[in-house]
C-alpha cells in the first residue's frame, strides 16, 4: 500500500464538495494538503483548518499550477494529485429557436475540466518523478475526476459530457506514460452526489429527494465523503491502475 502520512497532496476543488471532502480524508492519514481552488475565503478557510496551503489557481493555467505544485514541495514530497475541479452548465447544440450554442461555452467547460485536468496531471507527475520509489518502484499516484455523464450524457451536457469523457479517456493512456516513471493514475465517475452545485434551485430538498428515485440502490444522492473514500483507495491501493470506476449506486442516467 503506498503510504500517505509526511507526504503532500494537492486537491483540485479543494474547497468545497468532492474535493473538500477528500482533502480532510487525506489529512486524517496525514497527508500535508495543497487546496487548490478559485473560491478564496473558503480555500483559505479549509487550508487552515486543515493546516495546509491555500492557492488560488485556474486549473488551466501553467504558471498557477506550478506555485501549487512548488508549494506541496515545501511541505513534503508529492505523492498524490486529486483533479477534483470542474464546471457544468447546460446548453443544447441548437435550441429551440434553432440558433446554435455559443462556442465559448463549450471551449469554457472543455478548457478547466479537460485541459486543466491534464495540466495539473502533467505538472504533479513531473514533480512525482523526483520521488525516491516504494518497494513496489512506485512514486505517486493521481487520482482524476470524472462523471456518469461520460457515458450517459443527458440533453443539453454536450460540452460536459464530452469534458469528462475526454478525462476517463486518458486515463489508461496517461497511466501507460507515466508507468515508467513509477506514478499511478485512476479516475472516479461519481453519479449523482450531494454538493454545493444544488443550493441555486428553488427547493433544494424536493429537487435532490426527486432526483434520488432515479438510482438503482440506495436511492438517494451520493455524499461527498463517498466519492473520497474511494479517492483513498486508488491513491492508496499499489495495484489500482489505468481504471474507471463509476460510484453511482448503479444508475443510468435517462436522456432528460
């Protein structure tokens, strides 16, 4: 099992949902965590509660990342990367009107949940390679972030779909990559989970219960905490590789 205490992480979205919850996973094996995120009271807020770092970071930008990276240095080596940012957004190829999506809107949610998550991929392994090997000749490990949309895209999640596709993807052909160099990578495809993204509705606890009926079992939205257990294991766990695992409580999402 690759060991986590005295080492650093860095948590993409680290301060709030998915990420959150795996940073305060990582910590309580002791782990020395970088929150990398745009939101900064509440970055600031976890990193210190967590005793980390906090940096303010676009995903997508090379230079950014690189002070996150340089960071997680200081405070130990780098043994494990969390791609847990992302956006959503919904918007037909043409609506009802027949005019078509704006491009920008695709190339937006492609650009931080694609290509930031290959950036930080890159600039973590990069930084991993200089690790002293386990017994298993293993140097890190990352963990990147999906969705069930990958496979089940619903109306209107063409740009979000077609992001997280890209990210299961990769995976294996990144995993094959950087097998040379010792360094794990793994995705998660969560389903539905319970994050911040529904406090914008109307009736938020309607809105959640009545998306639940749509899973197998149990039937109810996915916590946070779920998605970073299993975030936990494939960091951890030294024969987890080049895999997508959906935690979804079985769904299939329908078209609408």
């Amino acid at each position: 099992m690759m060991e986590l205490s005295g080492t650093s992480a860095i948590v993409t979205g680290g301060a709030s949902g998915l990420g959150e919850a795996t940073a305060r996973r990582l910590t309580d094996r002791g782990a020395h965590c970088v929150i990398l995120d745009m939101q900064e009271d509440k970055g600031q807020a976890i990193a210190a509660e967590l005793k980390g770092v906090f940096v303010k970071a676009d995903v997508a930008d090379e230079e950014q990342v690189q002070v996150a990276v340089d960071a997680a240095l200081d405070m130990g080596p780098l043994w494990s990367l969390v791609n847990s940012a992302g956006i959503g957004g919904a918007d037909r190829t043409i609506n009802r009107e027949g005019a078509p999506a704006k491009l920008s809107n695709y190339e937006r949610i492609v650009r931080v949940n694609l290509i930031g998550t290959f950036n930080c991929t890159r600039l973590a392994a990069s930084a991993m390679n200089r690790n002293e090997p386990d017994g298993d000749g293993c140097r890190g490990a990352i963990v990147n972030t999906a969705s069930v949309a990958a496979f089940d895209g619903q109306i209107g999640q063409a740009a979000y779909s077609a992001s997280k596709g890209g990210v299961v993807g990769m995976t294996l052909p990144v995993a094959r990559d950087l097998s040379a160099a010792g360094i794990r990578v793994n995705c998660i495809a969560p389903g539905l989970i319970d994050t911040p993204i529904y406090e914008g509705v109307a009736d938020p606890v309607a809105f959640k219960a009545n998306l639940g009926k749509n899973v197998l079992f149990p039937r109810r939205l996915g916590v946070a905490d779920e998605i970073a257990t299993m975030a936990i294991e494939l960091l951890t766990n030294s024969y987890m590789n080049g895999e997508t695992i959906r935690v979804d409580g079985g769904i299939r999402m329908p078209p609408r």
